[in-house]
C-alpha cells in the first residue's frame, strides 16, 4: 500500500479525473464516453478482484460469478422498476452488490477453508458450476438471450433519465469513486490489515490468535459484494445482462486485468482495467490474433515484470532521481528500433499464419504495417522471419547496456534507501 | 434397459479413462514439481491436432508415437525455457504463467488450423468393431484407449514406486538445494517431469481426439472437470485419481442416459409439484439436461464432506 | 526417567505449562517418547538438547502446530493438547520461530501491530481504522522500543538485516502480553555482541512472564535461566537448576562433553 494514497489530496485528485474525463478531446463522443463507462466497470470489478488476490493472496478463477448473479440481481430489480417500483436507478447496482454479497457468503462458506492451490480449484469448479447452471434456468438467466431491461423507464432521479451515455458514465464513475474509498478504507481496519498478514504469512497468523480462514472468508465475501456492485453497472450500460457475465472468460479477464495492472498496488487494479479494456475493444478491430497478444504479453509479464504496469512506473518514478537515468534513457533509445522490428516481424508473421487459417475467404492479399503482401508467395514470410531474427540478436546485443544502466541505478536507490 | 446399462457402464468408463490419461499426467506434475499446469488440457489438444496432421502424413500408428513425442518436446521447452524462469517467484506466479500458456497455444492451434473442428474421424487401421453386445458392435478404439491408459497407469506407478529417477524427483520437490548437493541435476529433472507429463496428455490426445470433437474449444471444455478430478480424489494421488475419474466418467454417462427430471419423481410417487415457477422449472430438469453440472456438484460434496479429497496426500 | 520437579519450594506456584506423557509419532517413527514437564509460573525455562532430539517439535505441539500421538498438555491447568494453534494463542501462549517467520511485505510497526491486535480485542472488527485505535498504538510503539527497532518502523520487514528480523521476531511473540513464550533458538546466527543484546532484550521482556526457551548458546543458557532440561532422542534425561546440569555426568557425556560449556 502506497503511502501517498492515503492523503485527501489524491482522492480529490482523481475525483477531478473522473470528472473531467468524458470531455477530454478524443473522448467526447459517444463511443468515447461508452469506453469510458467500460472502463469504470471494470475497474470496480478490477478493485475488488485487488482485495481478494493482492491484498489477501486468495487467487480465484470464478470471480466472475458474483460479478454475474449480481448483474442479473441488478437487472431484474431494473425490470421490476419499468413494472413500477420506485426505485431510482442510482440505487439499482446496490441489489447487484447485495447480492454479491450473499453469494460470496454461501459459496465462500464452502470455498475458503483452503487456501493456495485447491482454493483456485475450487473457484474453477464453482464458476463453471454456476455458469452450467444458467443454461438450465431460464427464469433467472433468461436462456441463451439473457435477461434485459430499460434504464430510462424509471422515476426520474434530480432530473435525469439516464438515457444518454453521459449521464451513465457519471453514474459508474460516482460508483466508482464510492468503491475505491470503501475498499481503501476497509484495508485500514484491523480485518483489513489482517488481510496483508494472511496473504504473507497465514501460518504466523493462527500464533497471533487468528484464523486464517476466517479473514479469508470475510475478504472473500467482501471483495464478492463489491463485484456484484461492478456487476450491476454493468447491468445498467448494456441494459441486457447473458451468461457470458458469471463465465470463465470473464474471470479469466479481471484475472489478466489486475495482474498486468499491478497486483500490489491499489492503482494497479484500475491501471490494469482501463489498459485491457482499451485493448479488448480497440485491438480486436485490427487484429483477429488479439487474444494470442494479450496471453503473450501475459505471460511475459508473469516472468519478468512481476509488479506489472504500476510496478514497472514506480521503479521508472525512482530511476528519475537517479543520476543514471540518462543512461538508462540512452539505453531506450538505442534499443527501440531493433525492439520495433522485432515485434512487427514477429506480429507480420502471426497475422498473415491467422489470415491463411481462420480467413481463407479474405483472399491472399493484405496490408500490414503499410506493406501490401501476397501471403500465398514465400517472400513475405522469409522477409518478417528476417526481420524478426535481425531485431532480436540486436536486442541481445544491446541488453547487456541496458541491465547495465538499471544496475547504476539499483545502487543509487539502494545507497538512499 | 439393460442394453443402456450395459453401455453406459463401457461408455462411462472409457470416458473415465480418458480423465485418467489427462488427470494422472497433470498428478505427475504437481506431485513431483509443485507446479498446477493449467496448460495440461492444451497440449492434450495439442496432440489431437498433431496426430490428426501426422496422421495424414504418415499413417496413424506412427503418429501413435510421434506425436506424443512432440508435445513431450514442447513440454521440455516450456520448462526450459519459460517456467524455470518463474518457479522462484512462486506457485501463484508458476500457476499464473500456465493459464497464460494455455490461451497462447490454444491461439496457436487456431493460428495454424483454423477455428472450425477439424475432421478428426478414426482411421482405418482401427476402424473395427471390437466385438458386439446385445447386437451392437463395440468399436476397436475405445478398447485401444483402455489399454493405453491401462498401460499409463503401470508406467505411472512404476515410475513413482520403484525407479530411483522418481525417488530423486520426490526427493527434489521438497529438498531441491540438498537434492542438488548430491549431484542430481535439478533444473533437468523438472524438465524431464515436464516431458513426461506432457507426453502423457499429448498420447491422451491421439486417442481422445477421435472420442471428442477435435476443435480449438477442447482444453477448455475438458479441462475444468480434470482439475475437479484431481481435487476430488485428492491433489497428488494418483490411485485418487483414478478413482474420481471413473466415478465422474461413469455417473455422468449414466445421467446422459436418464430423461427424467425430479418432477417426474414427484408425479411417480403421487405428489403435486410446488407452486413458484422457478421451483418448477429446477425440478423439471431432466436429469440428462443436468449432466454437465455432474462433476461440479460432486465437487461442492466432497468439499462439504472431505475437503482433502478421496485419498489426498498433499496440503495446498 | 527422574520427574521433572524442581527441589521443594516453600509454597507451591501455579503452574504455567505441564506436559504429561506426551508423546508424538511421524507415521511409524516416534520422535517425542514420553515427556512429562511442569513449568511454575514465572520460570525461565531452557530446553538443551543434540541436534534431532525433538526440540522444535515439543514447541510446536505446545503451540499446537501439531497434536500429540498421545498425552496431555496443559497451560495454566487448562487442557490444550490437539487445539489449534490460534485457540492456543488466545489462551496466552506465544511462540518464536527457529526459522524466521514474519510478515516480509508489512512493515516493522505493522508486523508488531499484528501481535497486538487480538489481545487488546480487536477481533474481526472491520469497522474502525486501525491508525485510530490509540491503546494498540501505543502498546506497538512500546514493543517496538523494546527490541529496539523504532528507527526502522517503517521499513518492509523483508529487506531488514537477520539480527533485526530475529528482534522482530521476538517482538510479534512477546507483543501480545502473553503470559507463556516459546522461543525457539532466538539467537541463532547471531554474532557475539547481538547475542548480548538479545539476551538483555529478553531478559527485561519476559520479566513476570513464563519463558521456555530452546538454545544451544550455552553461554545464553546458563546466563540466562532459572531450570534447564535436556532432551535427548525425544526424551528428558535431566532437569535441574543450572548449575546441576552442569554437573551432571550423563548431560556432560551425551551433550555438553567435557570440555567446558
């Protein structure tokens, strides 16, 4: 936990943020402001699955689960709403969160009394149980069309209908804000705290006369209300929700999202969301190969940047006071052409093998990095592979430079520490 | 209704046996390395895939082998060169990495054939009937798949109980430094481990991709219910294992077999159903219907019942 | 072997710790054979013994790490044999670890604070700010000053050096108020002048407490305790003020040898 986010500045910060988001250039229209409302969901989705693997080490593979009872809780609270309750639509993801929460309990009853490896079993074999389930009850889960509802149907709350984009985004961001302040200040109580000691040390907790599973059970039911809150705004901006919401491709997402985000850091966690939600959305529009990028990058991460995007800021933050970041800096320059080629020989590659598998109908023609190619002739395979060799021994050439640099400045920071 | 009975106990068996084949590879791995590969169910596609491709290369007995061979090839270069980068960082991280992995070779497989199934229909050489029951024939493969992981099972036990390699592997588990001090190559150990294990899914492929539809969405319906098996007989038994599997395999063909639903009971026995339509429509499920949820609801029981499963060895 | 009882006293103390019988098994191999203790309240206790005589093992059975094959167990005349180990901590029993058992990503002042926090009945409260509660403050300043740490409050436990982490180590122990400690080997590894601090350290923190402590420092031993046992192969050969130990031909011939402790 960062000490500076814990000052009122910060939060007044990114109150701001959000505030004025919406109208930043780029991001007024509304397909803007929609990827914005994505973004916002995912992160209190992101926040919560944050509490329960980096600050408690409970790693979950069916998180989605309550992130999708609580979608679902949410969007038939909104239907009986359009039938005439007067709830206003502010308050509907609060059903979502409600129920969340009471099936963190139920299922958390049963799943925390492990932890490590079978607890992530175990939240395997309860997700898919779940997500087999909604296809047999349609009530619930509406079938295969799922279940839907209208926002603007409702009293109309201070004025608004929330018929527009903008309002929603709004909305979630207030949410948003709300859930980042709870679960902040849920850390800070002893249960919170405990939370740490647990994730680092669950054996030195029973001496200290706590049990374990008990903090891994209330963190658990906890970080569940919190996805079902994410689950009911999600319920709101799509106004359908389907059983892709409790599946493990969802999970599996808010899994990719924190972790390459940062799973120690508070920030991580929406870092990770906006970056992934960014990528699903825009990258899937050029690529058909996207998901083999997002599992590389990964992976990648998993193995060399084990503090993910806010970890790897933070240690370029502290590089800046260093008197080596000038070489640290020269090393960049140096290395980003040969990394440039190396990652466009190597995507060239990927997309035309795509193109010839899953599109054979497209025809054999494509343009890529502005390059028309044949992908039926051997050339433009020989040309990336080349491209793709050469940039990656240029790259082992110049690694040593680089590691080089960064131990300049391990030492200076260690010599202040 | 003998003849289902009859069938469904052979079709249910070989079912669980191909949860065997992939479940006891994927024990190997954790039990002597400590590492839960979630990218076990990919290469076991893998092989399905590669032994189709070879298969029509070279004919089908010798991508029996080779295409086994192959996925033990990946599997030494995954731990060579991936996961031995990570295991100092930790089982979350060891855990973490093979879930990236099994999305990145399921893109792959779609890279290089495609995202439609492929048809994968047994070949020729094996296309006979084994013998017949009640006027049925019983095809020839499935008894070649009961052999082979009859075969897998004698390897496996062999390989745990009597050979000094698996000694030293166990030994090198929780003592890897002093392992290491006697002389033993740990680092080459592990990828041994891992050759076999993915060897093990990559033959568990070959054969199971004629009992599957071989298409890019197979690691990811087979393999949750491979991981509840090994939770249910216990993490790092293998005999557990086996037990879950055939359990799994055998009640979940039968209910396949079974077109009743509770409601059917109730009306059976002379009770009136319950008002409320959800209430309705759960008892209503045929038990066929509901067969997918089989291995999940076992799951909850067992944790309910006997968190550490039927005959578990290991804590987390 | 002789009842571990310590010459008569003029009036009999409560006894902090008894073990009765216990013995403790690994499959077919017992380790523990029947060792019986009873520790009045207030004694520094050492237990002394060769290497694989089952000293860690009588810890963690008190502490409840692991349960005895058979036996009774009792803090404070109450039974504890078998109970978990944070049952056992809320009963008044802390423990020290041999091998360094802290919280690496908390800080100093927070690893300390985590000793606190049941003992001054907190519970599973997830309502009030930690930073707030002012009596767990100030006892977690306090202990912190005694193991002399305060200057590293907060630093992350993980990058302190051995020494430190072994004070931090003592300091979750005794940060609780626990009438009973354990300490397991608390000067392993330690050089000449930070053993002379962890001894004075733990001479003033367990003041009015009962320490049982498993060392193979003799110099620490003898400085430091009131009765001393010797365990060997899961078993109490002898248990005696110090200077009886001392003398105790068996304890020299099995442990101490003959060339001076």
């Amino acid at each position: 936990m960062t000490k500076g986010a814990t000052r009122p500045a910060w939060w007044v910060g990114a109150a701001a943020l959000l505030a004025v988001l919406p109208w930043v250039p780029g991001l007024q229209s509304d397909f803007g402001r929609s990827l914005l409302s994505q973004m916002g969901i995912a992160a209190v989705f992101a926040l919560s699955y944050n509490l329960l693997l980096g600050q408690t080490g409970l790693l979950s593979f069916g998180h989605a689960v309550y992130f999708g009872l609580g979608g679902y809780a949410a969007i038939h609270l909104l239907r009986a709403v359009n039938g005439g309750w007067p709830i206003p639509v502010p308050l509907v993801p609060l059903a979502g969160a409600a129920a969340g929460l009471g099936f963190g309990i139920v299922f958390g009853a049963l799943t925390t009394r492990r932890g490590g490896t079978i607890f992530a079993l175990i939240t395997l074999g309860v997700g898919e149980l779940v997500r087999a389930a909604s296809l047999m009850l349609p009530s619930f889960f509406g079938g295969e069309e799922g279940v839907t509802a209208s926002r603007t149907e409702a009293p109309r709350w201070l004025g608004l209908d929330f018929g527009s984009q903008l309002q929603v985004y709004y909305l979630i961001a207030a949410w948003l804000f709300v859930a980042a302040i709870l679960i902040h200040a849920f850390m800070r109580t002893p249960v919170g705290r405990l939370c740490n000691a647990v994730r680092d040390n669950p054996e030195r907790v029973e001496f200290v006369g706590y049990d374990p599973r008990r903090v891994r059970f209330i963190a658990f039911s906890v970080a569940a209300a919190f996805a079902g809150l994410a689950g009911g705004l999600h319920a709101i901006n799509y106004e359908i929700v389907t059983g892709e919401a409790v599946g493990a491709t969802r999970s599996g997402a808010v899994l990719l999202m924190v972790y390459i985000g940062g799973v120690h850091h508070f920030v991580g966690a929406v870092l990770g969301a906006a970056a992934i939600t960014w990528l699903q959305v825009s990258l899937s529009d050029y690529t058909s190969a996207w998901l083999l990028y997002l599992g590389l990058i990964f992976m990648g991460m998993v193995a060399f940047v084990p503090g993910g995007l806010a970890g790897l800021a933070m240690i370029h933050l502290s590089a800046l006071r260093t008197r080596a970041v000038a070489a640290i800096a020269r090393s960049y320059l140096l290395a980003l052409p040969f990394a440039l080629a190396t990652l466009a020989g190597a995507a060239t590659l990927i997309e035309i093998a795509y193109r010839r598998s899953t599109q054979p109908e497209a025809g054999a023609l494509m343009t890529l990095f502005w390059i028309p190619m044949d992908t039926a002739k051997p050339w433009p395979w020989i040309g990336a592979a080349g491209v793709l060799a050469l940039g990656a021994a240029a790259l082992a050439r110049i690694r040593p430079r680089v590691a080089a640099a960064w131990e300049r400045a391990a030492e200076e920071i260690h010599a202040h520490a | 209704m003998r003849e289902i009975v009859v069938f469904s106990l052979l079709n249910g068996a070989v079912y669980g046996l191909l949860l065997f084949m992939l479940s006891s590879g994927l024990t190997l791995i954790f039990s002597m390395m400590g590492v839960l590969n979630f990218a076990h169910a990919s290469v076991f596609m893998l092989g399905a895939y590669l032994s189709w491709q070879i298969s029509r290369w070279i004919g089908f007995w010798p991508a029996l082998v080779v295409a086994p061979l192959l996925c033990g090839l990946v599997g030494a270069a995954i731990e060579r060169y991936g996961l031995a980068r990570v295991h100092r960082l930790g089982h979350v991280a060891e855990i973490l990495f093979t879930f990236g992995l099994a999305y990145v070779i399921g893109e792959l497989v779609i890279m290089a054939w495609g995202r439609n199934p492929i048809e994968n229909r047994v070949p020729a050489s094996i296309d006979f009937a084994a013998f017949r029951i009640y006027g049925t024939s019983y095809p020839f493969y499935k008894v070649l798949m009961t052999m082979i992981s009859v075969g897998m099972f004698a390897f496996l036990w062999l390989a745990f109980k009597r050979t000094r390699v698996g000694l030293v592997i166990q030994a090198a588990l929780t003592h890897p430094r002093m392992v290491s001090a006697l002389g033993h190559d740990v680092p080459r150990l592990f990828v041994l481990v891992f050759a076999i294990g993915s060897a093990l899914a990559g033959l568990a492929g070959v054969i199971g991709g004629f009992a599957l539809l071989t298409e890019p969405n197979m690691a990811a319906a087979l393999g949750p219910i491979v991981f509840v098996v090994i939770v249910v007989g216990g993490l790092g038994s293998i005999p557990g294992a086996f037990i879950a599997s055939m359990l799994i395999g055998v009640v979940q063909t039968f209910a396949v077999a079974v077109d009743y639903s509770l409601a059917d009971l109730l009306r059976a026995l002379g009770m009136g159903l319950p008002p409320g339509s959800a209430l309705r429509e759960m008892l209503a499920i045929k038990l066929s219907q509901a067969a997918p949820l089989i291995p999940y609801l076992l799951l909850v029981l067992m944790l309910i019942v006997r968190p550490r499963g039927l005959m578990g060895t290991r804590d987390t | 072997m002789p009842s571990a009882l310590a010459a008569p006293r003029p009036e009999p103390a409560p006894v902090a710790l008894e073990l009765s019988g216990v013995h403790k098994s690994f499959g077919a191999t017992p380790i523990i054979r029947g060792v019986s203790l009873a520790i009045p309240r207030g004694e520094r206790h050492a237990i002394i013994g060769p290497n694989g005589a089952g000293k860690s093992t009588l810890f963690n059975l008190v502490s409840g790490r692991i349960a005895p094959t058979r036996g009774s167990i009792r803090l404070e005349g109450a039974e504890i044999a078998g109970e978990a180990p944070y049952r056992i901590a809320r009963r008044g029993l802390s423990r020290s670890f041999q091998v360094t058992n802290i919280f690496p990503r908390l800080t100093v002042y927070e690893n300390v604070r985590c000793g606190v926090l049941w003992p001054l009945g907190c519970g599973y409260d997830f309502l009030r700010r930690c930073d707030r509660l002012r009596d767990v403050a100030e006892r977690a300043e306090r202990v912190l000053g005694q193991i002399r740490l305060a200057d590293r409050r907060d630093t992350l436990a993980g990058v302190l050096t051995y020494a430190e982490q072994r004070a931090l180590e003592i300091g979750i122990a005794i940060a609780g108020d626990a009438r009973v400690i354990l300490l397991d080997e608390p000067t392993a590894g330690m050089s000449r002048h930070e053993t002379e601090n962890a001894v004075e350290l733990i001479r003033s923190v367990t003041e009015g407490r009962t320490l049982v402590m498993v060392e193979h420092d003799m110099g620490v031993v003898f400085g430091l305790a009131d009765r001393i046992s010797v365990l060997v192969y899961g078993e109490i050969v002898a248990s005696d003020a110090p200077a009886r130990i001392r003398e105790n031909e068996a304890v020299r011939a099995a442990y101490l040898g003959d060339a001076d402790a």
